[in-house]
C-alpha cells in the first residue's frame, strides 16, 4: 500500500482549490473567481485501491496587510514542512513576480521533497509565454516535475494523480476509505455562504466578511442553519444586505440552493449581518472564527 501527504501551494487565485476539487470529483474547497479565497488548510483525500494521498489545500501566498493575512501566509508555509510531496501551482497566464521568486529561492521549499510545478490555467495562454514561464521556474528547481494543467476542465488530472502515487512511499490509510475530507458539515457550511457571498460582492467587501455558524441544527427532513455574515463597516453592512434586502436574500437563496445540493436534504437558512470593526486585525476574533493555527478548526 502506499500513502502520503501532499501539500497544493501557490499564489492566489491560481487555482489550487479548483485543482483540489477536480481530483477528488467533489466541492472540497470553496472556489471563486476572487484572491484569498481558501483562508484555512483543507484537507481532501483521495483514495483508490491500495494507495491514498491527503492533500492539503491551502491559502494563497500573498502580501498581507493584515493579522488575517499573515496567519493566512502561515497556514500555507506550515502546511509544506513535513509532506510527501508539494504541488506548486502556477497560473500560467500571469508573469512571474516578485514574490514567486522571493519563495522559491528562499530555504522555505525543502529540495529534497519531491516538487510538482503545476502549470494551470493553460487554457489562457501561449506555449511561448508557458515555455518562458517554465525555465524561470526550473531554474530554481531543475529536478521538479513539469504538468501542465486546465483545472476547470479536468485537464491532465489523472495523469497527475499517476504521477504522484509513482513517487508516494509504502504506507498505512490515514483515514478511513470513504472519508473526503476532514472538515465537517458545520465548516462546509460556513464556507460556501461565504463563496455565494464573495461570488455577488465586489472591491473590499469579499476581503473584509467572515461567515459564522451559530446554529446548525439536523434534524429528521431538513437542516435549520442561522449564519451571521460578519463585515468590518456599516457601509459594508448596508451593501450585503442591498436595496430592500435583495443582495441578502440572494446570498440566502443561492446559498441554500448549493447547501442542499451538498447536504442532500432541506435546508432552512437564516442570515443575518453583523459589524465588528477592523476584526482581520483582531486576534480573539481571528482565533473565533478559525483563522489560527489554535483554532478549533
Ligand atoms: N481559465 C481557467 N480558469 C481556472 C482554471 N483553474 C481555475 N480557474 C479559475 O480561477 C479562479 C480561482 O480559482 P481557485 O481554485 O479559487 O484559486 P485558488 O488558487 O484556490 O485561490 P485562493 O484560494 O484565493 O488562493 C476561479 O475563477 C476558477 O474558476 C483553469 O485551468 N483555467
Ligand atoms: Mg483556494
């Protein structure tokens, strides 16, 4: 049997949760067409026969300006310490940047870890711009494994998952055969009102609103949720809710709509809008909503 860790690391935006999810056939990880998206370690796990690979989706390495940010960045350097193999993906439309650079020549990516560069988003670009792209990147590390990929579209994602059990070591399960995921329903929750939110909102508003479960209750023939959709301003309060509560009651529908679809049963959902000023830069309430490595979750 063979088994492994395997971390799914990059830039914003690039791609990392579509790719994770495209592996595993379901919505792990939240997705959309916003940065900083993923603000926690995911973990989806794949299993075939005689061998399983944990992945770790993780938040977008960026530049933060906030405690939200830099435990965000944690989060995602933390989660490549000790695995199996890293996934680094890139978005092969983009320039290579400063910061790429500033993590690949750092000690951060340990050599002898087998590295993937994954280049997504191919759909987009040119073979000269990828061919360039590629040697900046192999110049760093010229043994690393080259894939290119189209995320959205399943792209060379099983000859991905070939590639990565070749290299994967002899090993027990972690989990159990059926388990996809190591987030509960509460979590999950949580997370695709904030994707139906960030889908519908625009500028600062995805950046500055949280979601918290305060109630999540299962019962026979449905499940009774309230969410609190927490912003940093009232004028972030008064967009979420929108003209006559349109914006809100769109969230809640759409929200409802794809619950049901992952939950498998009725769902009620009630939303309500809360302010908590400057909260990204808050450590108790980074610490309550789950965005710290103590964190529940
Ligand atoms: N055209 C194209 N778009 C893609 C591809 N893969 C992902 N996308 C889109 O890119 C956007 C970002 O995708 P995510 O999976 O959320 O990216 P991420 O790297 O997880 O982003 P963060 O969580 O913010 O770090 C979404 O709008 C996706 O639909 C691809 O191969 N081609
Ligand atoms: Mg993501």
């Amino acid at each position: 049997m063979k088994s492994g860790f395997v971390a799914i690391i990059g830039r914003p935006n690039v791609g990392k949760s579509t790719l994770l999810n495209a592996i595993l056939q379901t919505k792990i990880s939240i997705v959309t067409n916003k940065s900083q998206t993923t603000r926690n370690n995911i973990k989806g796990i794949y299993t075939e026969k005689d061998s399983q690979i944990v992945f770790v989706d993780t938040p977008g390495i960026h530049k933060s300006h906030f405690k939200l940010g830099d435990e965000m960045n944690n989060m995602a350097l933390n989660s490549f310490k000790d695995v199996d193999a890293i996934l680094y993906i890139i978005d092969s439309s983009k320039d290579f940047d400063e910061l790429d650079e500033q993590l690949l020549s750092s000690n951060k990516i340990n050599s002898k870890t087998p590295l993937f560069l994954i280049f997504n988003k191919i759909d987009l670009t040119n073979i000269i711009k990828i061919n360039n792209l590629k040697k900046k990147y192999l110049s760093y590390f010229p043994n690393a494994k080259v894939i290119e990929t189209v995320a959205i579209k399943n792209f060379n994602v099983d000859d991905l998952i070939k590639n990565i059990i070749e290299i994967l070591p002899e090993g027990p399960f972690y989990y159990p055969e059926d388990q996809l995921s190591d987030r509960d329903l509460r979590f999950q929750a949580k997370e695709i009102i904030r994707e139906q939110a960030l889908l519908l909102l625009d500028k600062e508003v995805p950046h500055s609103l949280a979601v918290e479960i305060e109630n999540f209750k299962e019962l026979e023939t449905k499940i009774d949720i309230d969410a609190l959709i927490i912003v940093e301003k009232d004028s972030q309060k008064g967009i979420v809710i929108g003209k006559n509560g349109t914006m809100i009651k769109n969230i809640g529908m759409r929200s409802r709509k794809e619950l049901e679809k992952i939950l498998q049963t009725h769902v009620i959902l009630n939303l309500y809008v809360k302010v908590i000023r400057d909260w990204r830069n808050k450590n108790t309430i980074l610490k309550q909503f789950g965005y710290t490595k103590n964190s529940n979750y």
